[in-house]
C-alpha cells in the first residue's frame, strides 16, 4: 500500500542522492526544487513530532491542563505544536521529553551519540 508520503520520500532520496554526487554543491545556489525538497523535509520533521507528542500526551492520559501544570508550557503552544505549525523551541521540547518519560532523541527520531 502506498502512501501520500511515499512520493515526497522519493523526492527527497533522489535529491540527497543528487546532492551527495556534486562536489560543487556548496558554492552552487539553491534551485527552487532544492528549496521545495528543504521545506518538505521540514513540514514531515514537524509532522512527525507532533502526532508523536499528541500520542504520548494521550498515552499518559494527560489533558492539556495538566501538562500546564506539569512544564509551565501554555495550553494554547500545545495545542498549536500538536494540531498546527508552530516549532518548539530545543528547551520547549526538553521540558516535554522530561513530562512523558522519555529521551528528546527518541522524540525527534535520532541517535545524537
């Protein structure tokens, strides 16, 4: 079964492949697929780590008012971070990492050793 993504994954692949194979690639600017391929890269990043904390808030069985009280973080970046576009700053996303029990490597998907 494939998914929406699996076309954008391929996009991306392609042009890491392509990136990776020109030595030049630093001094050359960005085409605007480039910067399309950027942005997407970054839309899934933020996708993934929202619906991951929207399920470990909900696998805690935590409110938004109770993760409030818990890291000081407002209702309404929550609720924004989870269901919207709004980034989390590094510290934002430690508070939250330390409230669900978890590590911020395994919320962002990768190994910083």
């Amino acid at each position: 079964m494939h998914t929406a993504d699996d076309g954008l994954v391929k996009r991306i692949r392609d042009t890491v492949l392509r990136m990776a194979h020109s030595p030049m690639r630093a001094l050359e600017p960005a085409t605007e697929m480039e910067d399309k391929t950027r942005q997407s890269v970054r839309h899934l990043a933020r996708s993934r780590v929202s619906q991951l904390l929207r399920q470990l808030r909900a696998a805690h069985g935590l409110t938004y008012a109770d993760v409030q009280a818990q890291t000081g973080l407002s209702q309404q970046m929550l609720f924004d971070v989870e269901y919207k576009d709004r980034r989390l700053t590094l510290d934002e996303l430690r508070t939250l990492a330390v409230c669900y029990g978890v590590e911020v490597n395994d919320v962002l998907g990768v190994d910083m050793e």
